[in-house]
C-alpha cells in the first residue's frame, strides 16, 4: 500500500507541475480558440497514457477510475470560458529560471506540508470511519451537480471545435454519469462518428442505449457491443455486457463463458469483493446450465456465505399519494420506485418504472430488476425505497417533482408501504 501511494502521489505531482509548466514553457497562441484546442490536445494525451498505464497493469482498475475522473473534472474546468485579458507590454521574463523553481520549490513544499499537517500513518494504517466516508452520499450528489453544470461548459466548448471526438466523448461519458442518458446517446452517436473503432466507446454507447431503453441491451447496443469484440475479444465491459445479454436468454452457459472471459482480463489487483460478486455471478449461470445449486465453493469464494437468491431477496409493498398532493403533476408523470443502499452509493440497487395513473401501485424489486448484474439487490444490506413522480421522466431528482421514502428495510421485507407526500424544493 506504501508503495502505490507514493507512486500515485509523485504520479499526481507530476501532472500538476505539467499543468503548470507548459503554459510557462510553451509561447501563448494568439487566439482563445486556439487555446482551447491546445488544452483538449494536451489532455487527450494524458488520458491515452492513463489508459495505457491501465492496460500495462501499473494502476489498479480503481485507481484508473479515480485518475480519469480527475482528469475529467479539470478538462471540464479548464474549458471554462474566461473574459479576454488585454494584453500590456511588460519586461521579458525568463521562463525556464521560473520553471526550474517552481519544479523543485512545489514537490519539496507539497511534502513538507504532508509531512507537518497530514497522517503518514494512515497509509499503513487507515482508520475505521472517517468523515469523508459518513459523507460520502451528499459528496456524491455535490459531485453531479458540478459534473451537471461543466459538462454544459465542455459542450459550449466542443460547439467551436464540432470534430474533437475525444472530447465529445468526454461529454457522453459526463452526461451518462449523472443518469442523463437522454442526452448521452445522441453525443456517443457524434463521437462514435469521429472514433468509430474504439471498443471503450463503443461499450460506453451501448451501456447507455440500454439504460434509456429500460435496460435492455437487445437490437443496437448488442450490435455495438460485439462490434467492440470483434475489435478487442478481451474488453471487459464488453463481455460483462455480452454475458448479461446471455443471462437475460438464459443462455446460462454462454453468460458463464463470457464472464469468465471478463474475470481473466481484471487486472490482479482488482478488489476482492467486486471479483467475488463476478465469481459468484459465474458460478450461478453455471448452476443454472447444469442443473446444480450454487454454492460458495462453487463460485471459488472458501468459506463465504451463501447469498439471498433474486426472489428471496425481494421487496415488496404498495406505493400511495398523499391526499394533499393528488391535484399536482399529470397522470403521464413517470414513477419511479427504487431501492437504495442506507451506506453505499446513491445508485439504486434495483428500480422499476410506472406511471402516475398507475396509483396506488403495487411493487416488487428484486435482483431481477437491478441496473447492473455486478451489484444486486441481494448482495446488500438495510436500503430505504423510494418512490419519486418525475416530470421529466428522468430518475434523478429535479425541483417539483413528488417523492416520499420508507423506514430502512433489509431485502426479503414485504408489505413495505410508501406515501409520496413531499415536493421537492
């Protein structure tokens, strides 16, 4: 652990001083356009040695996700439009003595301070709880909210400069993260234009596709998918996506087959509960192509406790509007009912869809509904049910929409009662 943290620290540190040098080193371009593709140019070169650094096996696949998404929240800031400095005459400068200072005078002080005002021995020796992880849910929700508004930046920007697909798939990718899949799929379509044989889009393009259409990957996003394996057979997304396609047929055996193809292309420091709950995932689809209950050992997990199946693990129970707001919203409002987990991630566990004219409405969430195979009901613990009338008929929360939420149950609960009675603000 001593070792990955220094190396993502000098990593960090390196990148910083190039941000902060080029502009010193390099002579300014005359125009704010040309400016702005010298950003995009730069940063399109850090992600393709990010990515090349994840394909190399010299960071862990979360370390990969937590590197790109910095990179992406400063790409995303960077492109921010800024009010023209007019230009005064002044004395030259020597910029490379102003360099060399700043490229000793910033690691030595960032490591005096660390060393002064930081914990060297939570490397080792991390605590329990921390502030941050108790935060962790409005964090989140900060986070697309910020992500919301610079994606609207980025496309302002990708607007001047319509040919940078790595950009306009920055923007797909930033628009699928806060759920506006709506708005994800015709810019994946423009990028997938621009870069049509890159097997991350491509995955990237289905994945979304099929969360607009109720997450169903058949017709388009299957095509896009085996594309993205006709270009790479190892792709992990694209197997994960390809072994769901297979499950939902159940075509057991070929889901299996595909998911252990998946499973030998994680990178070795994968996290070992995320490759459990693949091992498991192989192991049922097996189970389920031969005939054979499913076990702990089955799944290559020692001495792990059997999980819940999809409908023993069900919740159940009926959602009713409050007489106070029964005059609100039009009966082709969209519902959403959805499980989320009291100490995890705000994405939902399981989700299913109506309408307002479909009130009162009786539910069921189970594994069966999940929006990702890798992460079911079943697999956790105490969620609260949420039941949210949407206007838009997108899930995220917006003002205006009705909501209303349950006590924490644990999966397996039924009868669970749930009253829309509050409008967001």
């Amino acid at each position: 652990m001593t070792l990955v943290f220094w190396f993502i620290a000098w990593a960090m540190t390196l990148l910083v001083l190039g941000l902060l040098l080029w502009p010193i080193l390099k002579r300014q371009e005359s125009t704010k356009q040309e400016e702005g593709e010298k950003t995009l140019s730069v940063y399109r070169q850090q992600f393709a040695e990010l990515e090349q650094d994840y394909k190399s096996a010299v960071l862990t696949d979360k370390q990969y996700q937590q590197s790109k998404r910095e990179l992406e929240r400063r790409l995303l800031e960077e492109t921010e439009p800024v009010a023209p400095v007019p230009v005064s005459p002044r004395r030259p400068v020597n910029r490379l003595a102003i360099a060399v200072g700043l490229a000793v005078v910033i690691p030595t002080l960032g490591g005096v301070l660390y060393w002064k005002l930081g914990n060297p021995l939570a490397i080792t020796h991390p605590t329990a709880t921390s502030p941050v992880a108790q935060g962790r849910d409005d964090s989140d929700h900060q986070t697309s909210e910020g992500l919301d508004a610079l994606s609207e930046k980025l496309k302002r920007k990708l607007e001047q400069n319509p040919t940078d697909g790595v950009g306009w798939a920055l923007l797909a990718r930033s628009y699928a993260e806060i759920g506006r899949h709506a708005d994800a799929v015709p810019i994946y379509e423009k990028a997938m234009k621009l870069i049509p044989d890159d097997p991350q889009l491509l995955a990237d393009y289905a994945d979304a596709l099929g969360m607009l259409h109720g997450r169903k990957l058949e017709g388009k996003p299957e095509q896009l998918i085996q594309q993205a394996l006709k270009i790479d057979p190892n792709h992990v997304k694209a197997l994960m996506l390809a072994g769901t396609i297979a499950f939902d047929r159940r075509k057991f055996g070929q889901a299996a087959q595909y998911w252990e193809r998946a499973n030998a292309n994680l990178s070795a420091d994968m996290e070992g509960e995320a490759r459990q709950e693949l091992l498991a995932a192989i192991a049922e689809a097996k189970g389920l192509a031969t005939g054979k209950p499913v076990t702990a050992s089955t799944a290559g997990v020692s001495g792990a406790p059997a999980k819940q199946g999809g409908q023993a693990a069900a919740i159940s129970g009926t959602v009713t509007l409050a007489p106070g707001l029964a005059g609100k919203g039009a009966q082709t409002d969209t519902l959403f009912v959805f499980a989320r987990e009291m100490n995890g991630p705000p994405m939902p566990v399981s989700i299913v869809r109506a309408t307002k004219k479909d009130l009162p409405f009786t539910f069921q969430l189970d594994d069966s509904t999940s929006p990702m195979p890798s992460r079911k009901l079943s697999d956790v613990g105490n969620v609260v049910i949420v039941a949210r009338l949407s206007k838009s008929g997108e899930a995220k929360a917006q003002s205006g929409d009705l909501q209303g939420m349950s006590q924490p149950v644990k999966p397996g609960a039924k009868q669970i009662a749930v009253v829309i009675d509050q409008e967001i603000p």
